[in-house]
C-alpha cells in the first residue's frame, strides 16, 4: 500500500492536499512541527527540517512524499537536500515539492532543490504557483495585517500584475502530482485565471466588502522599512521587495491553465474567493 509523507500538514496546501489524499484511499502520514494531528489521517508524525532526531520516522516506509521548505530560511536547500537525499536512500520514490512561480530551476534556495529532485529522484514533480489568494485573509501575513489595520495594501508593484491563485487550486494540483499511476515528471507553473494589478485587488476587495480598500504605491526603499516595521526580518523583507520589483517589471504577468488540464475543473477567481472570505474581513 502507497503511503505518502505531507510535509507541513498545516498549511494552506498541505492541509488539503492530505485531506484529498486520504479522501482517496491512500496511507497518509502528516508531518508537522506540533505533535497533534492537523487533519484527521492514520499517522502523524512531529517533523523539523533543522532536528535530525525527527527525520527517521517520518521517512520510514514512505513511498511518496510531498514538501514544504522551512518557513523565513534564507537558504532552505541547505536543509532540506541532506533529507531528501536521505529520503531517496530509504526508498522515497516520488517527491512532490512546493516552489514558487518566481524560482527558477537551478536558482538560489527551493531553485536548487527543484534541481536536485529533477536529476535524482525517480519521479517527481514541482509546484510553481503565483501569489496566493490566501495572503489577503492569512493572520500574520503583511497583507491581511494591513487590510485589518487600516485598510490598505503597501508594495512596490506598481502597475504589474499577478494571477493570483487559490491554495485551494494548488492543492488540488498537488494531490493528482502525488496520487496518479504516471509521475508527472515536470513543473507545474500554478495561476489562476487572471492576472490582476494591486489596484485591481484593492478594487474588488471594495467592492466585496463594501470597505474603502487602498492600494498604496512604495518605492523599494519604502516598502522595506514597512515590511521591517511590522518586524519582518530584513534579509526576508530585502527578498520580498525584490519580488515586487520583477512583479513591477512583468515577471509575474502570466495565466496558465495548468489547473484546468490537470485536474479537469477551472481555478477558482479573485472576486468569488473574496466572496468566499468576507466574513474574515468583518
């Protein structure tokens, strides 16, 4: 019988990425740093990249795995390839992994992860979706955080655009990349089915939610310390301005209809998520 590792059980697309595969028949193990169960699933096992003492267990007799890099790491690669090298040693033999749409193959951090799996592993796939949805109504992110406060969204975007996609969707990619007979054996670059500007966000928010919602456009320079002042560490608000900046310049302009051909059903839209969500903006 399969049985396949989620790795960050917790998440917005580890959480239903097990659900959906427990759904389906499979062994299910949940890793997490919290000792308690996530979703409802045969085992769980506690899981850190950083503790080697966790790692034994959570690998052995696992067939497929599905991974989730460490949260505000600078190098994730650094932590995570001894594992999956350690995994594939086991009898790992597919490997799920969660990237980014603005990580290349080969480039630094989950780049070199994303490298590492397509030239080792048996089989595998890699997740690339563009921003998540989930970024407006997530406690704790700077996003949410601003639209609680006082009802703005502050980047260096400018007029780029982003095809926003729902984790949900993600995760929908996700559980067929680890569920299906075939290794899909390629990179999934995830959107949802528009691409819209930070104006454009703000906008449908507005409307959705009947609140005034703001766009306000930083520099690079102002949207650091804003990000710093809400205590992100600089090494990570430097990185994610930088995002902004390749957002500013087109990188993330891009909709794709990955969701659509591998899991049959269109990706959900910016305004029904908002829909969906606007209890959490009350």
């Amino acid at each position: 019988m399969t049985r396949i590792l989620v790795i960050g059980a917790a998440g917005n697309t580890g959480r239903p990425i097990a659900a959906g595969l427990t759904a389906e028949g499979f062994t299910v193990r949940t890793a997490t740093r919290d000792s308690r169960p996530p979703v409802a699933a045969a085992e769980h096992v506690r899981f850190d990249w950083a503790d080697p003492s966790t790692h034994g267990a959570a690998l052995e007799g696992v067939d497929r795995m599905y991974v989730l890099a460490p949260g505000l790491v600078e190098d994730p690669s650094a932590l995570m390839i001894p594992v999956l090298e350690r995994a594939l040693a086991s009898g790992v033999r597919r490997v799920v992994l969660l990237s980014a749409s603005a990580v290349p193959e080969g480039g630094p951090g989950l780049g070199q992860v994303h490298h590492f799996l397509r030239t080792h592993a048996p089989e595998w796939s890699v997740l690339q979706p563009s921003w998540f949805m989930q970024n407006f109504i997530n406690p704790g992110h700077h996003h949410d955080a601003g639209l609680r406060r006082d009802g703005t969204l502050v980047t260096a975007t400018g007029q780029g655009r982003v095809g926003f996609v729902d984790a949900g969707d993600i995760a929908a990619v996700g559980v067929r990349a680890l569920a299906e007979d075939v290794s899909h054996d390629t990179a999934h670059v995830i959107t949802g089915p528009q691409a819209l500007s930070y104006d454009d966000v703000a906008a449908i928010l507005s409307r959705v939610s009947g609140r005034a919602i703001r766009h306000l456009h930083a520099t690079p320079e102002e949207a650091q310390r804003h990000l710093q002042a809400s205590g992100m560490p600089e090494v990570y608000a430097r990185f994610l301005t930088l995002l902004d900046t390749s957002i500013r310049e087109g990188a993330e302009d891009r909709v794709t209809d990955t969701v659509l051909r591998v899991t049959g059903r269109a990706p959900r839209d910016f305004e029904s998520f908002a829909r969906a969500h606007l209890d959490v903006r009350r």
